[in-house]
C-alpha cells in the first residue's frame, strides 16, 4: 500500500473571504419598535371554559393554536364592545 502525501488545504475561495469578512463584521439587534413587543399574561381558565374553547379549536377547518384563537376572541369582544 502506497503512502499518499496529506493534501494541501484549497485556498479559500473569494466567497469564502466575504461570508468570512461579514461574520467578523458583526451586527447589531433589530430594534424593538412599541408595536411589536408583546406582554405576557397569565390566564386562568375554569377546567370547563377551556375544554369548550378546545372543542371550538378543533371544529375548525384550518388548525390554529389555542394562543391564536384566544387572541382572536379578544380582538373581536374589544371591537363588538368599541361600536
């Protein structure tokens, strides 16, 4: 068996040296803008509230999360109670 020499390493190529170049450039963190932050809060439901938002949850066509159809229930009440 012959003994081959260890291959040389290819030089990086120039789109290696600019991906290169961009991670040690770095960055900064997108700002966060008032509209954008969220709060969170704690909510606590009765046993039977849930299971009923649950059973609404999966009656419909297109799965969402629990999270979301809550929220769109919020958004509907603010906007039935603002007219």
């Amino acid at each position: 068996m012959a003994i081959a020499r260890k291959p040389k390493p290819a030089a990086p190529a120039k789109k290696d040296a600019d991906v290169d170049a961009l991670i040690r450039k770095g960055g900064s963190v997108a700002s966060q803008t008032k509209e954008r932050t969220a709060a969170s809060v704690v909510l606590r439901l009765p046993p039977d509230i849930l299971s009923r938002v649950d059973a609404k949850v999966a009656e419909r066509t297109v799965r969402i999360p629990r999270h979301q159809w809550l929220i769109e229930a919020v958004v509907e009440k603010l906007e039935r109670e603002s007219a």
